[in-house]
C-alpha cells in the first residue's frame, strides 16, 4: 500500500480500491490482517474516519471481516468475489464499448476476436 492519493475520485474510494488492488497481487492474503484505520491515516495523512469509511465499504462487500480487538482481516474468498466484481466492471466499462464502436465500423465479432489476438502491444502474454 504505498501509492499515491489523487484528486480524481474521492480519497476512501481509493483506499478501498487500495486494499482490493493488494488483495489481488497477493500483498494482501486471505485471513491476513490488514492495516488498521489509525495506520492508513499516517500512511496517507488522511483523516481515520475517511479511511475508515474505506475500509468499511469492504467491509459491507465481505471483502474484509473484523476480529474484535484484533482488527480487520481478508475474508476467504475475497480475491475471487473482487475478480468477479472487476471483471463485470471491465465488461461495461470497456468491452460494451469496444463491441459498440466495432460494429459501428462494420467489424464482425470475428474480426474483432481475431484483431485482438493479432495485437503485438497488448502487454499481455499469450496463454
């Protein structure tokens, strides 16, 4: 958790967006603790409620659970219900779109498919 707070979304959506992120590179591993709000509050000089507001929106998903006096902890399953969440996300926000100005311009989803896997700066490996 060491990047940097922006101003282009509300500062406990990227915190939350923070932790979910960890969890998903594996920082941040299922039944591990993680860090508290008083912690992210001097990581980030942030009020802790805001913080705290961040890290209850996991919470309210049950990404995160708490251990009363021991602090908050990833859920089992977290990882899998964030990709899932991610990968709706990616749908609507980029392949509808995608899929939409493709057509418009008159490429079959074919056509796509294969423009796709023909492309050499995707950044991602063949599988």
């Amino acid at each position: 958790m060491n990047e940097i707070l922006t101003q282009e979304k509300s500062i406990y959506i990227q915190i939350k967006e923070m932790i979910e992120d960890d969890i998903l590179r594996d920082v941040l591993l299922e039944e591990e603790r993680v860090p508290s709000t008083n912690e992210l509050a001097r990581l980030y000089a942030i009020n802790p409620a805001t913080a705290a507001k961040g890290v209850n929106l996991l919470v309210d998903e049950g990404i995160l659970y708490k251990k009363r006096g021991i602090g908050m902890f990833v859920a089992t399953g977290a990882k899998a219900q964030i990709q899932g969440k991610r990968r709706e996300q990616f749908y609507d926000n980029y392949v509808k779109s995608l899929m939409a100005e493709a057509m418009s311009l008159g490429i079959t989803k074919k056509e796509l498919v294969a423009m796709i896997l023909d492309a050499k700066d995707g950044g991602m490996a063949d599988e």
